[in-house]
C-alpha cells in the first residue's frame, strides 16, 4: 500500500507539472509578472503570478503571508494551487494588483537593481499601493508630490546632511537647507542623465540612488521604500521629458 501511494503521488506531481508547463507557454505568462524577464520558472502561489528567480527572491523577503513562493520545476503543488492558476495569468493578476498605476510609471525592469524592484514589490503587495478604488487597506503613493526632505552626501565635506529637495518642472532639482528657505544650496541638472537607480545601504545609510549626470554623481538617502519608488520614478521621468 505504501509504494502504491508513493506512485501515484509520483504520477500527481507529474499530471501537475505538465499543467503548469503549459500555463507557462501561455503569452501572457512567458515572461516576469514583476520585471519582463524572459522565461520565469518560479510563482507566487496565493498572488497567481509566475516570476524570474530573481523576483522570487525579492518575493520571499515579503513572507509568506503576503507571498507563497514555489518552483515551477522543484516543487509539489497542491490540487487548489493548480486549478487557481488555471483561472489566472500575469496579465489578469496586473489588472489586478496594477490597477492604479499612474500612466505615465516607468516600470521597474530585470535591468534594475534589486533596491527598485524591491520598493516596487512591496508597495504593490505589502501596501496594496495600486489596487482598485474598493479595495479597503490601502497604502496609496502620491506622484504627485514631487518635493520632500532627503539625506544628501556631499562632494567636498563628505558627509550627510538633510536637505528639502523638489522639482522644477522636468529641467532640475533644487535642494535646500530647509523647506522655508528661498535660496538653493544646489541644484541637479536633469539633462542627460546616466544612472537614476538605488544603490545598497551606503555608510549606514538605506533607501539610497543615485542621479549620475555628465558633470556629477549625487548620491541621496530616502526615508523608507516608499519614498524611494517616488523620487526614482519621478526623476526618471521627468529625465526622460528631456531627452532628444
């Protein structure tokens, strides 16, 4: 009896895996429901999303709660996952999860760091940042508040001092020693930009990116993830607005 039942379990998890190879050949699910990279063999269970082994990382720093993370190769699924994968893809998941993203988003890319995609992640999932108008518990971002107190390092004394940084249109960022101040310390030209990512925790610092521009690279500490989604977003944008 037991090697009956160890056998049909093999034959189960096969059955399984077949079916899962073949959501995968889906359009819609050849590639990563976080950052478009080819060929994803790995999934969120409860999310109903199939993503790189990169994302899945990033997934797993959720906890369980929030992300269920399998292989699509290594791992047994149970009946209910499969049949709800059936009724799912990455794209009906995006509707979903994606509802409110502004229209103009730069999606983080697998060309990103992890910091971005993480901040990404989180603020969908954790927050439920872009969810439907009706869905209750919502953390909502404003892209609109294109202003704020940052840590910048600085290029002479090499030190970090809390600045309030905002646009000016899409041309610049002027930084100040505080929001009641009329006169800049400063200011990043958004012409040309190189690298607009977030970097790993510098000297202490977390939540940091970088604006690389052809005269100087500016290196920023942010708050929280939130707050780091916000302005690397919007720089690139308004970068983007200036390009030729």
């Amino acid at each position: 009896m037991p090697m009956t039942s160890s056998i049909n379990d093999i034959n189960i998890d096969t059955v399984n895996k077949e079916i899962i190879r073949g959501l995968l050949k889906l359009p819609e699910n050849q590639f990563c429901g976080e950052c478009g990279m080819i060929e994803p063999q790995w999934a969120s269970v409860n999310l109903g999303i199939f993503i790189c082994l990169s994302c899945a990382g990033l997934h797993r720093r959720l906890g369980t709660h929030i992300s269920r993370v399998k292989s699509c190769e290594l791992d047994n699924w149970l009946k209910s996952e499969i049949e709800a994968f059936k009724e799912t893809t990455n794209l009906k998941a995006k509707e979903y999860w994606e509802s409110l993203v502004p229209s103009d988003f730069i999606r983080p890319t697998y060309a990103d760091s992890n910091g971005l995609k993480e901040a990404w992640i989180r603020c969908k999932y954790e927050d439920k940042a872009f969810v439907p108008e009706d869905v209750p518990g919502a953390k909502r971002l404003n892209f609109s508040k294109r202003e704020g107190y940052v840590y910048k390092k600085g290029i002479i004394v090499k030190n970090w001092k809390r600045r309030f940084m905002k646009f000016i249109g899409d041309d610049r960022l002027e930084y100040f020693k505080n929001e009641q101040d009329k006169t800049p310390c400063g200011s990043i030209s958004l012409h040309d930009c190189g690298q607009i990512d977030s970097i790993q925790e510098l000297e202490g610092r977390t939540f940091c990116f970088i604006i690389s521009t052809p005269k100087r690279r500016y290196l920023i500490s942010c708050d929280n993830y939130q707050q780091l989604l916000i302005w690397i977003i919007n720089t690139r944008l308004s970068s983007k607005r200036n390009s030729p």
